[in-house]
C-alpha cells in the first residue's frame, strides 16, 4: 500500500464561492488544489449575462494568491428571461463554458430560476446549436413531491422529455445523489450526458444529518439520501465512466447562518475537497482511479485541455479545523466534517 498519490491537477465542476469577504476566505483553498473550478452563478442578483460573469471572475482572480496558477470558468444563471442573443454571447466567450438551470425556489438564491422549462425552449435549441452545455440543478420544486424523490421525479417529468425534445443539447445533471440518476445518465451518451458527484454524498446517507440531533452542516440540497443511493454513487465514481466526474457543489454559509432556526443548505467542502474525494476512494480500494475522475473526464466533456501539473498527497492522519474565521469573525465559517480525523493530506 503506497503512503503517497500524485496525480494530474485536478478541476471542480460545481463551486460556489459567494462574493466580499467571503469570496477572499473560500477561494484561496480550492487555488491550491484544483487547476480550474466552474463557478455557480446564483449571487443576488444573480450573474445572467456574460459581461456580469466577467466582472465576477475578474473579482475571484484578486483573490487567488500570487503562488497559484488557477483559472476560474463561468457559468450564467438561465432564466426564464434570457435571451438567444446572450446564448451567442456566451459561446463567443471562452470563459463561459455553460448555463446553470435552477428550477425557481429548489436551493439557495434560485428565485430567480426557471419557472417552467417551456418557457426557456427557443434558448435551449440555440444552446445545442452552439454546442453551450447546460447545468442543471435536478430536482422539481413541487411541495407535494416528497424532498427524497425530487431527482427522480425531475429525471421522469422534466429530464427526458427535454433530451427527446431536443436529443443534440449537452447537459450535465449537478450533484447527483440517486440510483435513478446513476442509471439515467449511464443510459446516455458519454458525447451529451454526464453528471457531477460531491464528495458528502460519497461520503454520507442521510442518517448523518440527524445522528444525535440535527446536525445543519450536513444538510445540503439535493438532500443526503438512503445508503444504497450512496452505494450506487460510490460505483459510479470510481467505475472509470467517462460520464461522472467531480464537483464538489462546496457551498459556503457563515456559522450563524447554516445553525440559525431555519438553517440554510450547503456544505463548504472546498477546505480539503481533494483529500475527502481521496478518502473515499482509497475506502474501496480504488485509488488508482481517482485521477480519471477528478482530473481527466471533465476536462474532456468541456472539450478542455487536461491540466499539465500535478499534485501529491500523502496518506497521513490529521485533523479538519473546528473554524475559519471571516472578515475578522474567528467561528463565522464551519468546514465540512470539523473536528474529524482526516488519512490523507495535500502536500504543500
């Protein structure tokens, strides 16, 4: 058993890194792992069009450090107002590599998402026209759907009957967390279907959110599901499918805000992501695949170049902080697992 894991540098596909303040804590962390990051669009107000998203990018490069090389791509907020024209913008634009389909009301800040998928048709025909890829947060917002089945009812209702509609468009299904999206997208063509997977739902079923209490730090949307979905997770990321690939959906919140008496959903993995995807992994004895994963399958489905350093880990115990401080608040932010003993380190 090697002690030692270099691999490609590797990119996250789904991150958020907020904005102020925050966005000069978060970003430096994923700068050190990742070669690239894909950055959600979901502000207030939301980053809708490709001169916004620019702006935005030039703000999260001011807080990369000097001693990393880190490129972040954009994605803008699909909403029920978007135009065909931004559509040829944005594929225009080589930092913009996609659009990110909230459905109204399914996670935070998406009030401002799609309210129905007629209503974005004409632009979702030019985005397959242009070969933009879309992003899409899978899950219906119906308040009668039970929130454990809202993936599946959006793969059912929504999903395929728009890949029928319009069978050329590229779409990534975000943070899967199902048996029923392992399958759907294995179904697919690796050419216009692939899917992101987290490392909190490779990790943990939903008994995790309620051990001993509540615990808000593991409650995230789409929500921790039954350990068989994470089983089928776990198979699909490290079964070498060209179709599934990393993306951690870190999502930063400040303490008071995720412990609050309506606490909000999000996971801030983005601390030590690499490690806990590794963790995983060598959990079930398929390191040697980790790289393909988190290095190799999303680069190829953007049609990007792989990353050409490398990082190295060690396989080494220590333990993930209780905190991080904030604009000078020293417990304002919670890292995803505080106080658990971690088996394997980035090397600096």
């Amino acid at each position: 058993m090697s002690d030692t894991l270099t691999i490609t540098r590797p990119d996250d596909w789904h991150l958020h890194v907020r904005d102020g303040a925050m966005l000069h804590t978060v970003v430096p962390f994923t700068a050190r792992q990742f070669g690239r990051a894909l950055i959600m669009p979901n502000l207030t107000p939301p980053v809708t069009t490709s001169t916004m998203a620019m702006a935005y990018r030039e703000r999260i490069l001011q807080a990369v450090p000097k001693t990393h090389s880190f490129n972040p791509v954009m994605s803008l907020y699909l909403t029920d107002n978007t135009s065909v024209e931004e559509v040829d913008a944005a594929a225009d634009n080589p930092a913009v590599v996609g659009f990110k389909l909230y459905p109204a009301g399914a996670t935070t800040n998406s009030q401002s998402g799609v309210t129905s998928i007629s209503n974005v048709m004409s632009v979702l025909e030019r985005m397959a026209e242009k070969g933009v890829i879309l992003q899409i947060h899978g899950e219906v917002t119906d308040p009668q759907i039970d929130i454990f089945d809202r993936e599946a009812v959006f793969i059912e209702q929504i999903l395929h009957p728009l890949r029928r509609e319009i069978p050329a468009l590229r779409i990534i299904l975000e943070h899967i967390t199902t048996t029923d999206a392992v399958e759907y997208v294995k179904d697919g063509s690796v050419e216009t279907l692939a899917a992101t997977i987290t490392p909190q739902h490779l990790m943990y079923s939903r008994n995790a959110i309620f051990q001993g209490g509540i615990r808000p730090h593991y409650y995230c949307l789409p929500i921790l599901k039954r350990s068989t979905h994470q089983a089928a997770l776990q198979a699909a990321a490290t079964s070498g499918d060209a179709r599934f690939f990393l993306g951690t959906d870190s999502a930063p919140h400040r303490r008071h805000d995720k412990e609050s008496e309506c606490g909000c959903a999000g996971c801030f993995t983005a601390m030590n992501a690499i490690e806990l995807y590794a963790e995983v992994f060598d959990s079930l004895d398929q390191l040697h695949r980790l790289e393909a994963f988190s290095s190799f399958h999303g680069a190829d489905f953007y049609g990007l170049p792989r990353n050409d350093s490398k990082i190295t880990l060690d396989r080494v115990e220590w333990v993930t902080p209780d905190s991080i401080p904030v604009d000078g608040e020293a417990h304002s932010l919670q890292p995803f697992d505080a106080g658990v003993v971690r088996r394997w380190k980035q090397r600096h």
